[in-house]
C-alpha cells in the first residue's frame, strides 16, 4: 500500500502543475475575447466579458487558504456580499496595468458591499508578489497559491479563471456570475459589478 503514495502524490502535483501550465500558456495574452470551452450557455461579449443570468449560475468554489501575509483567508467569510476575484502574477504586465483600476473600483464599491480578493499564482517566492501590492497600494487580501491548486477547485465548463489576468465576479448568493480573461479597465469592472448591484 505504501508504494503507492508517492504516485498519488505525483498525479496530484502533476494536476496541479498542468493548471498552472495552461494557464501560463495563455498567460498575459493580447486581450482578445475568448468563450468558454464545451458545453457552456455563456458567450464573451466583445468587451471581453462573459456573464449569466442569474437561473444560470453555478456555485464558486469554497476557497480557502492562506493570504499574501500569512493569515487564513476564505471566500466563506464574505458570504451574502458581491465578491470580484483576481488572478494576478507580479511578473505578469497586464496584471500591473490593471491593477491600479481593480484598486481604484474596489474602494469605490467597498462601502455597497463588494469585497475584492485576489489570487496570486505563480510567485514561488512572496517578496515580489508583496512587494507588488505594496507598490500598487493594494489594500484587499490576495490568496497565494503558488501552484495554482484554487484554481483547479473551479468547476468544468463554468465561468473559471483560463488565463492571467483573469478576473470573476460572484454574485450575493455566492455563484459564479461574470468573467473576463484579460486585464481590465474601471468600465469593464463596472460592467461586471453593476448589474449585480441592481440585483434583489
């Protein structure tokens, strides 16, 4: 029995290192419009946003883990709450582009209750991600997860984080409710957010 652990640990590293592979393959791409892959019920606009309505809707993943600084951080602490998930890399450039308007957005929409998180990937070592939100005056927390393990918790054929940047929206009642698979702009992440805050 005990011969066979090494090789479930090695699928599973293996796994995750194949997420992390595809997303780096596509990683910091030109921004074109992408739809999902198999059988989805959403298209990408041509603002680069995909979105459901709300009958249409998967649940996110209970993510959790622990952030940039060390501290346990879960998606379940921001229950009944709009929450804008951003997958970023400190050595990504779109990702520092788009920063500054994800930061911007986020203490706009903090005080209707939109929470911002982020997800770091692909940072081996915390200084530069760190370093990253320090310069860019990111104030939300950020998973680090490094071999992109959250990222595999998303459900096939949904609206999952493919490339970086990526970014999702999940709606009050914690489903999966708008993506973009490419960096964005204060419109585009008003665009997302918006009809979500209209929304009862």
């Amino acid at each position: 029995m005990s011969y066979r652990r090494p090789v479930f640990r090695r699928a599973s590293l293996f796994a995750a290192g194949a997420a992390v592979a595809a997303l780096t393959l596509s990683a910091c791409g030109d921004g074109g419009t992408q739809g999902g892959s198999g059988n989805t019920n959403f298209v990408t606009g041509k603002n680069g946003i995909a979105s459901l309505d709300k009958s249409e809707r998967v649940a996110a993943p209970k993510l959790e883990g622990k952030s940039l600084d060390g501290k346990p951080l879960s998606l379940d602490d921001y229950q009944g709450k709009i929450v804008v998930l951003n997958v970023w890399g400190s050595w990504c450039g779109p990702c520092r582009v788009e920063t500054p308007y994800l930061v911007k957005v986020a203490k706009e929409l903090k005080p209707k209750g939109v929470e911002f998180v982020g997800i770091n990937t692909r940072d081996f070592n915390k200084g530069p991600a760190v370093k990253f939100e320090e310069e860019h005056g990111v104030e939300y927390p950020s998973f680090y997860d490094p071999s992109g393990k959250l990222i595999l918790q998303f459900p096939k054929g949904s609206l999952a984080p493919q490339q970086i940047p990526s970014t999702i929206v999940i709606d009050r009642d914690g489903k999966l409710a708008a993506r973009a698979l490419q960096a964005v702009n204060d419109k585009q992440l008003h665009q997302m957010i918006d009809p979500l805050l209209a929304e009862k």
